[in-house]
C-alpha cells in the first residue's frame, strides 16, 4: 500500500494570521498567504493523514459533498507541493515517523 501521508515541509515558518495562514520559506525568498480553505487542509498536514482523510474531515466541518472536498484538497495539496512546502510520504516513512 502506498503511503501517501501529507506532512509540511521543515525548512519553512508560518503563523496565523485570523482565517489565513503565512508561510515563509525558511531562505526568505518566496512568501505564500493561504486563504481559509487552503489553511484549514494545511493544518492537517502533519504528516497523520491522507489527502482522504483530509477530505473527510473538511465534510465534517464544512456542508460540501465528499467530491468537492476532495478536489478543493487535491488543488491545494498539488499547490503547496509544486511551491515545495510539503514532505513526501516517503522521508515520512524513512525517519520512522508514525501516524497518529
């Protein structure tokens, strides 16, 4: 079975800032601002959870069916990763980190 958990990158910073989220690359050269959506799925990327299960629980939180949050979570998650604020599940795996 694949491993596909989500986890935030560790060279980064990011802070709250009321609904959105700022994240800094630790070179201090790019600056990214996640609107509530995008920062509620980045919240749970802590390396626990699938893009499923990340899914699942923006039904449970938000009235929108299953597909749109799986597409809304799919969008983000293909974002953060192209601007390399995510971990593969693979260095997950390597350092022994577990879920839950």
């Amino acid at each position: 079975m694949v491993d596909d958990r989500v986890a935030r990158a560790e060279d980064i910073i990011w802070r709250e800032i009321d609904n959105e989220i700022a994240v800094i690359r630790d070179d201090g050269l790019a600056l990214y601002v996640l609107n509530k959506t995008a920062a509620r799925i980045w919240k749970m990327c802590d390396g626990s959870l699938r893009p499923d299960e990340i899914a699942a629980k923006l039904c449970e939180e938000y009235d929108v069916s299953i597909d749109r949050a799986s597409a809304d979570v799919e969008n983000a998650l293909a974002g953060m990763r192209a601007k390399g604020l995510l971990k593969c599940a693979d260095d997950l795996t390597r350092k022994g980190t577990s879920a839950g």
